[in-house]
C-alpha cells in the first residue's frame, strides 16, 4: 500500500535536508573548518535521521500494521498508539 | 590545526557515501517501495553517520587535544588512546 | 492481556543481568578502577538496555497489536514481522 | 589517578539510581502491568546510562587526558573544552 501524498511529501521534505545537512558537513570539510563545528553539523543530520525513522515507523505501523484511528477492535488500536508513542519516546 | 590531507580524503569519502544514501533514500520514496526497506537503507545511514562521528572524534583527540602517538607524557599518551578505544565502542 | 510464562521469565533474565551489570560499575567506581574500564562496563550494560528494549517492542507487537504467526489478514502479518525486523536492525 | 571525591560521589549517586531503575523495571515486569508501561521505564534507564556515560567520558578526558582548567597549552586547553562539549552532545 502507498503512503498518502501528504506522508510522502512530509518524508522527501525530510530526507531533503538530511541531503542538504550532509552537503554542509561536505563543504566544512573542504574549507577545514574546525573539528568541534564539524561534528556539531553531524550531531544535527544523527537527530534529523532520528526523526525521520520515528516517522517511518509510525507511518509504516499505521499503514501496514494498525491504524489506532481507524482501528476497530478497541486493544489493537491501544497497542498500537501506544507503539507509536514508544517510537517516538526512544527516537527523539 | 588542518587535518592531515589523509585523515580529510577518507573523511570526505565517508561523507559522500551518506550523501549518497541520504539520495537513495530519497529515490527510495518516490519510487514508493515499501516502507519497510527504506528504513533497512535509513539504518544504514545511521550506521555511516556512527562511523563519520567515530572517525571526527578521534581525529580531533589526535590533532587538537593528545596524540597518543607522538605524546611524551605516557599517562596522557594511554588517557588519549583509551578514550579513543570507549569512543569506537560507544559508536560501532 | 498478560505476557506468557516463558516471555516473562526472559525479560526477568534480562533485567536481573542490567541489575547485576549496574552492580558491577557501582563497584569498580567504589574500587576506583580506571575510568576507561568502567566505561567498557556501562557500554555493556546499555547493549543489554538495548536488547531488553528490543524483546519488550517485540512482545508488545505480537501481543498488543499484530502477531505474524497468528495474524489471518496476510498483508498485516507481513507488515507485523517487517516492523518487529526494522526494531531489531534499529536495537542491534 | 583517582577521581575526585566529589565526582565519585555523583557518579555512585548516577549509577545506584540505575539499579534502582533496574529494579522498579523487574518489578513491573513481575507486576504485569503493561508492555508500553514498562518500555518507557527502560526508556529512562537508558537516559541515565547515557548522562553516566558522558559524566566518565568528561571525567576521564578532565583526569587522563587534559583538563581544560588547568592546561598550560591554549590550543589543548580549546580542544578538550571542544571534546568535552561534543560529547555532552551526543550522549544527551
């Protein structure tokens, strides 16, 4: 199943930065920067990957797994916002 | 202090390598392949952004605070080859 | 719904062994054993922290929310067992 | 060389409130409350290995490695105030 068009362009507009986050490091290191600055710019793209793996897996636990919105069955739909929330808790 | 030319080509081809998964990742989701193999190439991402930190660590230990390999001191040459050893660990 | 029996005495397993690690890095800081040391210890630990975090999502999927080899709808059960291989990849 | 007292100090208190994390997730698990509970407990745990891990790492570059306080060298003095930072950083 596809993700919605909204989910899609809300994880390209992630990655894209994630591109251009690994671009700047790129170019801190030609200009030899310092170090310190250096990992400070990686620091940011780890916690950018971070967030887009917790949207990830919260699109893939609602569209391939259970949507607690649409969920009939009251426990499934418990389970797996409550999921959703451990994603978020261990990725952020 | 500049990096020595060796230490910035192996940084630089470990950088391009993220930039280029970061752009799989995103011809991943255009494509709309499953969400379960983008984060297969997400992981591994991260995976290279681990490495890119380990390896900007020790260089800033070796060239901007103690080279263990060139260190008279032998308590500060073991201290500076020790953190780099927990750094590699903490980041493998 | 309650965990079963042999899960439970597993996930014990596992914390007892964090209990005891724990145990071991407040002696070796009693001790004053190198800092280096001390920090191998508390890499372990948090490589068992991420293994227990591993088994706990495991069981929660299964249980709370979708188990692959119980599951009747096919695309969920696929969608299941990707999640529960993405969190072990991710936890590793 | 021995920690100071006052570090030895906080870093029992970190690594006792660990054990008693440990603690509390075993008998939550004896408990059976719920899964989601218990994750975010072992949530916590792993916050307060990684601020542990970033107090040995700043101890051990402070008492090993180079003290930015009291280095002589201005250079290294910036570099271990840097590292320090960067590691604050990334276990935070």
């Amino acid at each position: 199943m596809a993700h919605t068009i909204k989910d899609k362009t809300k994880l390209l507009a992630r990655v894209r930065r994630i591109k251009g986050q690994a671009e700047a490091v790129e170019r801190a290191l030609e200009a030899e920067i310092g170090c310190a600055d250096v990992l400070m710019l990686v620091a940011s793209m780890r916690g950018a990957i971070n967030g887009l793996t917790a949207e990830l897996m919260e699109d893939h636990i609602r569209h391939h797994v259970v949507n607690p919105d649409s969920e009939p069955d009251p426990d499934r739909a418990r389970g797996a916002a409550e999921l959703i929330e451990v994603v978020k808790t261990y990725l952020k």
